[in-house]
C-alpha cells in the first residue's frame, strides 16, 4: 500500500456551510439551541475534515477553547465550517466557526468559534506520521501560526501540571 504525505492545501479537507436546521427538541430551557448539540456537531464535522486530510481513522484528543459568542435559535439555520489549521507529527488542530442563518431574510451571525486537537492512529491504533498542511491564503497563514501558539501554550499547561506538588 503506498502511504501519501505529500503536504495537501487547506482546501482539500475543509468543508464550507455544512447545514443543519434546527427544530424544537433542539432547545435548551432558555429555549434558544442547546450547547451540547453544537458541540457535537462540530465535532463531527472536525473529525470529517481530519480524516479526509490525514486518510487514517481519528479521534478527539482535546478542545482548546470553545467560544459561544451568541445564541441561536428554533428555526435557524446552522452553517458550519471547518479547515485543518496546521498539523504536527500525528495531530492536527482544527478550526470549526458556526453561523446562525435566518434563511427568510438571508441575515446571518457568528455564533461559535472553537479548535479542536484529533490524532490520526495506525492499523495498530497507535498514533501514526500524516500529511503537513500547506496554508495558502493570508487567513490560512494567520491560522497556521496561531495554532502553533496554542499548542506551545497546552504543552506548557501540561508541563507545569505534572511539576506541581
Ligand atoms: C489521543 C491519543 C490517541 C494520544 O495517544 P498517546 O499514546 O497519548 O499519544 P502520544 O503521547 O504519543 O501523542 C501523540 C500525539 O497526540 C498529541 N496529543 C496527545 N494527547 C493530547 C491532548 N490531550 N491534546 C492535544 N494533543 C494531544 C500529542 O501532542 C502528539 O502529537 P504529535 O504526534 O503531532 O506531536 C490517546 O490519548 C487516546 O486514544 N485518547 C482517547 C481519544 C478518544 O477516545 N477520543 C474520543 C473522545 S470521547
């Protein structure tokens, strides 16, 4: 089997507007869209995007951050977007961004950023070597260089967490 590395641009694995419609039983007791399912949903497109891009099977390692910066609610219309931000030896951290549509009118808010870590593992479900990322575009450079913050940030945690007494 030949294994491909070759570095992919971002537009190979990112996926644009994926939708999803919300409904009653989507709301929380505010009744404006229950937290949890956005979180999932996300997730799930994230993992669609690491694995077109890595070609292995991949699993959630971490969440860095997820920012819910304003609601959304019964009858909206979620678009969501998610793009490799960069990758490291087996891991890649992911950039997913929801906005909330009003599909009558055509308006749309920014209702969620987040940034996810998946891993990519080998048939012996071991972390396993997988493509670099190549970022093209001005937005795709400023992503690929704040990932790198964030990681050295969530490697410092750690550290510092396995030092205290
Ligand atoms: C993620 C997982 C595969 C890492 O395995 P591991 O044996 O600890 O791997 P290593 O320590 O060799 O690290 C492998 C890579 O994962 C990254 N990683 C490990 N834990 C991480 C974490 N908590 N956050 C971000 N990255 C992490 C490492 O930085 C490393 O990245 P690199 O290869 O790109 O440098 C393992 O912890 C696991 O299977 N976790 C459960 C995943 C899961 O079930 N997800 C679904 C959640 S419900």
């Amino acid at each position: 089997m030949t294994i491909d590395i070759q570095p992919k641009p971002v537009s190979a694995s990112s996926v644009q507007h994926h939708v999803y419609k919300v409904f009653p039983n989507d709301l929380n007791a505010h009744y404006t869209v229950f937290g949890g399912l956005v979180m999932s949903l996300c997730d799930r497109v994230a993992l669609v995007v690491s694995e077109r891009h890595s070609g292995k099977v991949c699993v959630t390692a971490s969440v860095d951050s997820f920012h819910f910066v304003a609601p959304a609610k019964d009858g909206d219309t979620l678009l969501i977007s998610a793009a490799v931000n960069r990758t490291w030896s087996s891991s890649m951290e992911i950039g997913v961004r929801v906005d909330a549509e009003n599909s009558f009118s055509g308006e749309s808010k920014h209702i969620v950023s987040a940034y996810f870590t998946f891993v990519a593992l080998g048939p012996d479900n071991k972390p396993c070597e997988i493509a670099e990322i190549e970022p093209q575009s001005e937005a795709e450079i400023r992503r690929y260089n704040g990932a790198q913050v964030r990681r050295d940030a969530r490697l410092r945690t750690r550290e510092n967490l396995k030092n205290m007494k």
